[in-house]
C-alpha cells in the first residue's frame, strides 16, 4: 500500500476512530487501528469488539493495501507532525508502514491486516433517520442515568424504542430514572426497541457535534447490534441482552406538591448547598414553604456536615397544592438540572419516601425521576 494525504485530514480521522481502540484487553490487535485503500479513499477502522468506528480520508492511492498499525503510536506521531502532505508507503520487512512529512521520516511496525477482527456490517434491519441536533440532545439529557457498574447489565444500556414517528430513550441506574421523547424526520416501517450500551450513546454524542445532516440508526432484526451512518463516519455497536426495566410504571402519575421555580435560581442554590453536601453524606434537603395569603411561596435548598457547617438558600417558587420536604442526592439533583434548559423547572412530589419528578415547564419532551434520601427531619 502507498498512499498520500494531508496531516490534518489524517490527524482528524485518527482522533475519530482512537474513540473505539480498546485500552484494556486480552487481544492486542484491539489496541491498533485497521488502514485500507478504499475506493480513492484511506479507510480508517478500530474496535474493543462491542464498539466499532469507521472513517474515511481523502488520500491519494498509488497501490492499494492493509495493514494494522499500533494506535497510540501512530496517533502521537501524525499529531506532531506540520500541516503537510504524509506520505505513507507499506514496508514487508519488517512489516509496518514509512512515513515522510516534510523533513520528518519515521518508520512503525504494523501487523497483517488479515488478524484484525472483522467489524460487522448491517446489511438490513429496522432504520430510524432523525436530525443530528435532536438526536445529540436526546442522548445528553439521559445517558448520564445508566448505571456504571457492571451488576445489572441492561442498567449500563439506553433503552430506545422507536414508534411511528416517535423514538424514545430511558436511562435508569435503581435510584434515577431519565426519559426523553422526539420526532422522527419520517415514520420508521416498522416499531423497534433495544438496548444500547450507554458507552456507545455517549462516543455518538461527541461524533454529532459537526453533523448537519440526518443521523440513520439501523437496529439489526436479531436485535444484537445497532449501525449508524454519520457523514463520513460509521459506527456499530453489539446491543445488550435482557429485559429493561418497565420505567413508564415508575413515573408517579400524581402528586402532593408541585414546586415551580427558576431554573438558574435552582441550579445556583443546588451548586452552593453541594458544597457543603460533599462532607454530610451528599445529601441536599428541599423545603417547599407557601407564601401568606397566597403570596409567592419559596423553596430553600439545604445542606449540612457535622464538622464543616451548613448551608441554607432561598428562592422564590410558586407552590401548588400542600407544603412539602424531600432530599435528594446533590450528585443526582445538579446532574439533572446541568442539562434542562433555560426558564422553569417544575418538581413534584408527594411524601418525603416518594420519588420526586423535575420537568422543564411547558416542555413535556422530557422527564426525570430521582429516588429520595431518608433523612431526619
């Protein structure tokens, strides 16, 4: 293989796909990235065996070819390099690839294009096409509530289901739960449902950031793994196995207390009182208090640690229904409120041991559900 491109194209496509180079693994390979001459294009492929990354760069082909070579290596050698043309020739002995650029030359031992894994390909399934922007803020809003660890399996995946013209993605961790609706740019054929890897939603995110144009995700008939085509990119991803949580029973269909506040007032009094949280066992206590005469009510925000002292804001809301108390997690309380936007925020509840469900008002795109902490009150 020889072949010639620009340093910043390659530089670009090599940060792509190093997104999907396994880091811990029993299978070496995994930590190199697959070149080939692909149709006038350099073709740039790397995966962990459930998440797979492919792009193409513009090249200029002299002879075509594969080779496997070591990602971090190559990936910190091309990134030093001046904005010029890299010159790229595949060497027999020893096996690996000539680089020239300018007045650099360097030479990196590759492997046989023939042991690097096949990345699975989908040829047919159930396709949703949605626009970029939604997409991206779809996954922002939920992805965050999948679990980490490893002890429920289908928690560490975003379940998407996908209706008519609408999808849906949940994330739920045992103590959260975050449900986003959107639209579909057309009616899928058919409905479809899966779970995906939050790790996976997560490296979409970061690729549609310079998407414009529509996003197609293709969920295998077997339902064990899911395509998407990006503008020069693709990805595919093993889906997780099992049953996911009936999340729509854990919603509360009613409530006691409905709290109506400013947004960046709440996030303000969350942040200050997570200071102190942080030494008291991470807990943020909410009282909800009506104001006289059906003046504007308010919402103080607290928090405290034995040994660092306590902290205590207030801000306006308007109360509907009974006075309340409840206490969250301050992690769950700022993550959620990190990613609704700007305006009102409306947060429901019913007993101080109920869930507490916050929504952005007149937006019902979106809910989120947080399980409280049993505190003394």
């Amino acid at each position: 293989m020889r072949l010639s491109c620009l340093q910043e194209n390659l530089s670009r496509g090599l940060a792509l796909v190093s997104r999907a180079v396994a880091t811990r693994t029993t299978l070496p390979i995994t930590q190199n990235i697959l070149m080939e001459a692909d149709q006038s294009m350099l073709k740039l492929s790397a995966t962990n065996l459930e998440l797979g990354i492919t792009t193409w760069v513009g090249a200029k082909i002299d002879e075509e070819g594969a080779i496997t070579i070591p990602a971090r290596l190559m990936t910190d050698f091309i990134n030093s390099l001046p904005s010029d043309q890299v010159d790229m020739d595949v060497t027999a002995r020893p096996l690996g690839i000539h680089f020239k650029c300018a007045r650099f030359e360097a030479h990196i031992n590759g492997t046989d294009a023939q042991e690097f894994p096949p990345i699975p390909t989908v040829e047919q399934g159930i396709t949703a096409r949605i626009h970029p922007q939604v997409l991206r803020t779809a996954i922002s809003k939920v992805v965050f509530a999948a679990a980490t660890e490893e002890t429920r399996p289908v928690l560490t995946g975003i379940k998407i289901e996908i209706s008519g013209q609408k999808f849906t993605l949940a994330g739920a961790d045992g103590f959260r739960l975050a449900v986003y609706n959107g639209d579909l740019l057309e009616p899928a054929a058919e409905d479809a449902e899966a779970i995906v890897p939050a790790r996976t939603f997560s490296e979409l995110q970061r690729l549609l950031i310079d998407q414009e144009e529509p996003v197609e995700l293709v969920i295998t008939p077997s339902k064990s793994q899911l395509l998407v085509h990006l503008k020069g990119v693709e990805l595919v991803s093993q889906l997780i196995q099992g049953t996911f949580p009936n999340y729509s029973q854990l919603i509360p269909q009613s409530s006691g207390t409905k709290a109506i506040v400013e947004l960046q007032e709440f996030s303000r009094a969350a942040r200050a009182a997570s200071i102190f949280a942080r030494d008291g066992g991470g807990i943020i206590r909410l009282e909800m208090v009506q104001g006289p005469g059906g003046a504007t009510g308010k919402m103080l925000v607290k928090s405290s640690a034995e040994e660092a002292g306590d902290n205590q804001g207030e801000i306006d809301a308007r109360i509907e229904g009974d006075e309340a108390k409840i206490a969250f997690s301050s992690r769950y309380l700022t993550d959620v409120l990190s990613v609704l936007e700007r305006g009102q925020v409306a947060l429901e509840t019913t007993t101080p041991s109920s869930p507490g469900v916050i929504k952005s008002v007149g937006n019902d795109n979106y809910v989120h559900v947080v399980m409280p902490m049993f505190v003394q009150w």
